[in-house]
C-alpha cells in the first residue's frame, strides 16, 4: 500500500475544559462508578439504594434466613473461642491492660457488621498493630511509669487511625494503600513476626525486667544478660503449650475438617493452664498469671482521647501508621476470601468501615482492630455465611466480659506469650519469599529489606525502607521505560519485539521502535537519548554488513497512553536529530490523548499528518513503498556523503 492512501489516525473531536475535567477525575477517583446503580431511580429508590451503600446489613439483612443463622452461629461461636485469649494477648503485646483486648472484641465487631461489605472478616485486634503501638508509644511513654496516659495516647492513637482510614474511603483514596506491595507486606509481616516471638522470650523465661527495644539485638542482649534469672517452671510449661498449640495446627493444615482443633487449641491452652496454675499453686513457684480482670462490658472513654496533649503528635503518627498497616492486612485477607468465594467487596467501603468501627472503639476503651488473617481463616473453615458471624462473637465476648473474667484471673502469662508465638510462626512466609525470588529479583529485594530493616533496626524503619524501595521501583518505571526493536513475524503483519520473538524478520532500511510507557518530564530525556543510541546501534550493524543504510525510523506509540509537554518537547528533538540524519520519522497507533496534545502542539504539522500511522504493518508497507519508489542509498553512499559534508 502506498504511503499516500493510508487511513489517516484521526484527531479526536475538542471537549469542553469541565467535562474533560469531570471525566479526569472520575476515572481517578470513581473507577467502579458506585453512582451507577442510582441512575433512573425513583427518589425513594434512591434513599434505599443510599442506605444499603452506606449500610450493606439492610441489604442482605431482609434476604437472612433460620438456615443462614446456624452456620453464622457456628462460626461466631468458634471465632470468639479464638478471640478471647488472642485478644487478650495482644493486649499484653501492646502494653494495654489485658481486658482491651476483650472490649476490642466487642464493639468493633458490631460496627463492622453493620457497615462492612466482606462476608467473611473476623474483626478483632492484630499482633504486629499491636506491637507498632507499643513500640511508637513506648518512645514517648512509659507504659510501666506513667500507664494513664500510655492509655489515653492508645485510645487517641486509634481515633486517629479510625479518622484516617475513614477519610481514604470517603475521598476515594484507597490506591495509596496500594503502595504496600505484596513483597513489603511479606517482608513486614515476617520481620514483626520474628519480632514479636522473640519478644514472647521474657513470657517463656518468667523474666521480670525486659528491654522496651524491637531490634533482634537488643532482644537478644537483654535475654541472655539475666541468664540467671530464668525459669525453669516457666519454660517448661511454656514450651509444653506451644508445642500442643503448633500441633493442633500440623493437623489442621493436614486435614481442613479438623479446623476446630487448631481454632479450640488458644482456648483450651488458657483453661487447661489456668488449672494447672490454680490446682498446684504455680504462681508462687514463678509463674506469672493475668491476675484480676474486671468485670462489666466497655466503659466510655471518649473523655479519655488526649487531643490537648504535649504527645499529640505522637498519638496522630502512631496513628497514621498503624491504621495504614492494619487497612493492608484487613483489605487484603477480605479480597483473598471474597475472590475465593467468587464476590466482590469495595475497597473504599471497607475503609470506610474500618475507620468507623476504630472511632466507635477509640470511644469505648477499645484499641487499634482490623481483620486478623488467622481468625478470617477459622471464621471461613468454620462454615460463616455473612458478617452475622462477627455478631455471635461480640455476643460471645460480651457474656464473658459480664460473667466470665474472674476465670482468666489464674491463666499463666506463658500460655499467653506461647500462643502469639504461634500465632505469628504462621506469619513468616518463608514460601512466598522463595517465590519472589523465582519471579522478580528486585521485589524479593523489597521483601528482604523490609524484612532485615524491622529485624535489626526497627519496626518504623523496615516499613520506611520497604516503602522507599516499592516507590523507587515505581519510578524507575516511569523514568526508565522500555524501548524494544521490533521484527515482523513471518507471514504476518503482526510486530513484536526481536528478544521475544527471535524469528522475526527486520525490515531492511527501517527501524521499528516501541516505547513501553507513557512520555512525561521524567523520561523524555532518557527516551531521546536512548532512541538515539537505538539508531546508532543499528547503523553500525549495517555498516558491518554492507546492507541497506538506514532510511526510516518508526515509533510504535500504542503503548504511550498520555504525553506531556515535555514528552512533545522531546519528540520535536528526535525529529530535528533525524533531519540532520536524512531519515525519516514516523509515529504508529498514538492514542486519543497524544494525538489531542501534538495537534495543540502543532506537532502533528511539523512532523506532517501523512507520518502518522494506524498501525506497524502500514508505517512499514508505506516505507517499503518509498523505499522502492526511489533508489536506497547504501552504506557506502552514506559514508562518503558524510565525508564530504565534513
């Protein structure tokens, strides 16, 4: 086909600042289009439709059967045996009275309830948010010294962590979440994880006395310098649980049916080692116990939250980070569940959920909750069939908060430091690190330094480092994107890159180049540069062979989905640099957007409409047309051409 009767790549029609407007940031902001659903409804279909958006129980709710109820029954039943002493153990971890983890288990999984969208999340608090609290707090507070107001600053830390999770679902910004890559969240979770057991190391040994520092060093230094004040007693029995718990978890995994085994074991761990402690009278040989838990549901703290605080500062950072953390874990494990369960749940309705439930609970004496994998886990093997679940277990908690406390006055601090150990062995994913090294090499390296940063300096300083790296990657995407040589595969029209497809055929006289990304400030200078060098590589290969020189270069735009100005700035370079060459340039495929910005630019006149191709195969047809029109020059022409013009 010749040159002068190719379709022409159309310029698209001018829109209207406000609608281009509008339609820029519903495509940032609203993707799914939740409004959809209210189009062409009556007013009061509208207010229904609202309600069961903001509130997905009244949507789901009136469609709730007797059948439905047992299996939820089962399933809040089985998950508030879990509950209990995990929630009692993170609050250790986190320095807070232990009978928080008990109120966190109440109120917050009411509201979530109400408001989430995912069938499957079991609400309650997490060991490595609880462990962030106590590490950031613990800088600025004694929790020992001063317990008050650590208190007040965990209450206030998780009014801020519940405000900012709601502000990112309500003002759509739920991607930012998506700056936690898997690999980071991999490595963080390892690394807290690893932490967190050793941590558990004081519990096991009946230390009295233990460093408030997270760093595996630190850790290490303060067990073995009170090597003489280990206990026996203590270790035994704490070992003896932990290799029941893990057990109990061996035979789960084997066989699915058994879940209950793995999710009775926190439970019967706590009951079995309250006995042991009550009937021999443990306590006075060394073994720490919980002591007294108070009776009575969730007293109001909303006149406790500090806003008026010197550590005001602190409570917001603390906040901020062990919200951002939990989201991740809790947005994660609900897609995970959903998609295996074939539905969908909203990601910005489930922040917003989220930060409800951590308002309400920073309100009623409740610490920093989210969606714990292992109690997500046992909520779905225990058969749940909607958030009803979460219910049963709030029910379940309430009961023992009114009646049950005074049985947990005799449970052993071993057991409890036994079961976060295995809790968080679970949490070190050994596999999924060998995986990433299988596949991307530079995301096993996120996955390491996270890893290595919590480890050996902090938790703080792993996350800093593993988000540094996430976005160092995103921005060598964008300022250094691909630029591949394309072939023409045999028998076809069809280009692809020369390194894929080792068989494809390179048209004499024309390079065909395709650049991989879109064409902004920070990669313009790069792409010229390395277009340049593209042209001068292939002109030294046919100079060595003696073929035809050099005639035409194409760029193959379909991957470009915007440009910016200097993008168009960097392209009038290119041209310029081929006119003094005596090649020719052409573009093929660029999208609406570029052709809309190099009309503006004027581009397209400069670089003449006729250069502007619908696809490879007719940028290169119109060449080889050119190229057989008129006589190609060779190498030999070209070099002596060059020597005179010198």
């Amino acid at each position: 086909m010749g040159k002068e009767d190719h379709q022409r790549v159309a310029i698209p029609p001018p829109q209207p600042f406000v609608k281009s407007l509008k339609n820029t940031l519903k495509e940032t902001f609203f993707p799914d289009d939740p409004l959809r659903q209210f189009k062409n409804q009556p007013r009061r279909r509208k207010f229904i439709l609202a309600l069961q958006y903001i509130f997905p129980i009244f949507e789901w709710g009136p469609k709730y059967s007797l059948k439905l109820f047992k299996s939820d029954l089962l399933a809040g039943i089985t998950i508030a045996s879990l509950a209990i002493p995990q929630g009692i153990s993170y609050a250790k971890l986190a320095n807070l009275p232990p009978i928080l983890g008990l109120y966190s288990s109440f109120v917050p999984p009411l509201i979530y309830a109400i408001m989430g969208s995912s069938k499957d999340l079991a609400v309650g608090t997490v060991a490595v948010a609880s462990l962030l609290t106590a590490s950031m707090l613990g800088d600025a507070v004694n929790a020992m010294e001063n317990s008050k107001l650590y208190l007040h600053l965990a209450f206030t830390a998780t009014f801020f962590a519940g405000l900012f999770e709601a502000a990112l679902g309500i003002f759509r910004l739920g991607f930012i979440v998506d700056f936690l890559s898997h690999a980071t969240i991999v490595g963080f979770m390892g690394g807290a994880a690893t932490v967190v057991s050793l941590q558990q190391l004081k519990g096991i040994l009946g230390l009295d006395h233990f460093t408030s520092a997270t760093d595996v060093v630190s850790v290490m230094r303060s067990v073995f310098s009170q090597r003489h004040q280990w206990r026996w007693e203590s270790a035994v029995l704490g070992f003896c649980f932990l290799f029941y718990l893990l057990l109990a978890k061996y035979f789960s995994k084997k066989k699915p049916k058994l879940f209950w085994i793995s999710a009775m074991a926190p439970l019967t761990s706590v009951v079995f080692g309250s006995l042991f402690v009550y009937l021999t009278h443990a306590q006075k040989h060394g073994i720490q116990v919980i002591g007294h838990l108070k009776k009575g549901i969730n007293p109001l703290s909303i006149m406790d939250l500090e806003f008026g605080s010197a550590y005001l500062t602190t409570a917001i950072k603390t906040g901020i980070v062990t919200g951002v953390i939990a989201l991740a874990e809790g947005i994660a494990v609900g897609r995970s569940f959903a998609m295996f369960k074939n539905y969908n749940i909203d990601g910005n309705k489930e922040m917003i959920a989220f930060g409800m439930m951590n308002i309400a609970g920073s309100c009623t004496s409740c610490y920093l909750t989210s969606g714990p994998f292992s109690r997500s886990a046992v909520n779905v093997n225990a058969g749940c069939k909607t958030a009803v679940s979460n219910i049963v277990m709030a029910i379940a908690v309430m009961i023992t908060l009114l009646f049950l406390t005074p049985l947990f006055h005799y449970t052993p601090l071993v057991v409890l430091s036994s079961i976060i150990i295995a809790a968080m062995l679970g949490l070190i994913d050994y596999e999924a690190a060998i995986h990433l090294w299988h596949i991307d090499k530079f995301d096993f390296l996120v996955c390491m330094s996270a890893y290595i940063g919590v480890v050996f300096a902090n938790i703080e300083i792993g996350l800093v480092v593993a988000i540094g790296l996430s976005l160092l990657r995103v921005l060598l995407f964008v300022a250094r994107p691909r630029t591949l040589v394309l072939g023409n595969i045999p028998g076809s029209k069809i280009y692809r890159s020369v390194d894929q497809y080792p068989n494809t055929n390179k048209v004499p006289g024309v390079l065909v180049l395709e650049i991989d990304a879109p064409i902004y400030f920070a990669n313009a200078s790069y792409l010229r540069e390395r277009i340049s060098r593209w042209i001068d590589d292939e002109e030294d290969k046919l100079k060595s062979s003696g073929e035809t020189s050099l005639q035409y270069v194409i760029l193959d735009m379909s991957a470009v989905g915007n440009i910016d100005t200097s993008g168009i700035s960097m392209l009038e370079e290119v041209k310029k640099i081929l006119d003094r060459r005596e090649l020719k340039f052409g573009l093929a495929n660029p999208g609406a957007e570029v052709m809309k910005k190099m009309n503006k630019s004027k581009f397209i006149e400069k670089i003449g409409h006729d250069w502007i191709f619908l696809t490879v195969g007719e940028a290169v047809g119109a060449c080889n047309f050119m190229l057989h029109t008129y006589k190609p020059k060779t190498v030999t022409d070209e070099s002596e051409k060059y020597s005179n013009n010198v």
